[in-house]
C-alpha cells in the first residue's frame, strides 16, 4: 500500500538459477490522491458504509497529570477480520494500554443498529498544557461482502475486500494544574 503520493520506481528483482540470473524490469508508478468513486455500489463504498470507528474519551478537558481514558470502538455489519491496528504516537501525553475484552455486542451507531467491539483502549496522561489534538487511528482490515451468485454446492458467496477505516477526530483541552 502507498503510504504517500508521487512517482516510485519498483526496483528489479533477480533470482540466479543454476547459473543463470533471470529477473523482472524496474517499473514506475504514479500513486495520486484517493478518488472518491461516483459509483455508489461498489464493493468499496458498500464496505464504506457498513464499517464505522468511533474513539471516544471519558473526559474532553482535564488537568495536567490527570488521566483520561479514549475507547476505540469498530461497528460493523459485515464479517471482518485480520485488524491491524497502525501504531499512535500520542504527543505531550504519557501512555499505557488496557486490556481489552473484544465481546461482540449490538450498539446504536448514528441512529442505525451496528454490531459492535472496542478494539483499543489507551490511558492517556497529559504532561503539558494546551489544546491536543489526537492523532486519527487507522485499521486495516479484511471485510466479506455477500454477493448474489452460489457456489457449487447453492451456498451464497462473499467478495473479500481489504478496507482501512479511520476513527474520528477529538481534541483534549489540559489545563494548568491550580496554584
């Protein structure tokens, strides 16, 4: 996967063989901003719209030293799997992860019924003061979509379609500890 945009070059990969070096071509690549596609069902934009992360924090002001717990929930109405979760650099607070129980439960997620697991839990302790905004957490991950066509034996089939999800944005305001 891309992780920015521009020309790449892929270099070549050799493999000698009993004495004898084969190998590919380098190949160029233009990686461009992310369109959004104007076709609604596609398996993309199905996926877009069936897959949510949520991170929410017990308290959106607090002091200095004072903890504050953010919970990452995923909501989804697709089968899912392989998560893999990008590492968070959470600037000016000190962390610890909790652990969490993934239990599967049924959750209200912008007025529709999602199934839903909190997949992180992070305890943050601020060591300055100022606004904080935390950096948006991103999840890879596989989703089975239903299609309409039957294997050989009648049994419905699903499209795997490999999705990122990212959670929302939220500020923390630290204040000075009172003299």
């Amino acid at each position: 996967k891309p992780k920015k945009i521009g020309v790449f070059t892929i270099m070549p990969a050799n493999i000698k063989i009993k004495g004898k070096t084969i190998g590919t071509k380098p190949i160029t690549i233009q990686v461009q901003k992310d369109v959004v596609s104007k076709k609604p069902n596609t398996p993309h934009n199905r996926v877009a719209r069936k897959i949510h992360l949520e991170v929410k924090a017990n308290k959106t002001q607090c002091y200095i030293g004072e903890p504050i717990v953010l919970t990452y929930r995923l909501y989804f109405n697709l089968n899912v799997g392989n998560l893999n979760l990008e590492r968070i650099k959470y600037s000016g607070f000190w962390t610890e992860l909790i652990d969490v129980d993934s239990e599967t439960s049924k959750k209200n997620y912008k007025g529709q019924s999602y199934n839903s697991a909190i997949i992180k839990q992070v305890v943050l302790i601020p060591q300055s003061k100022g606004q904080k905004n935390i950096e948006k957490l991103s999840v890879d991950l596989v989703a089975s979509l239903p299609s309409n066509r039957r294997d050989f034996f009648g049994m419905f089939t699903t499209q795997s379609v490999n999705y990122t999800v990212a959670s929302n944005d939220l500020m923390i305001n630290v204040l000075e500890l009172p003299t």
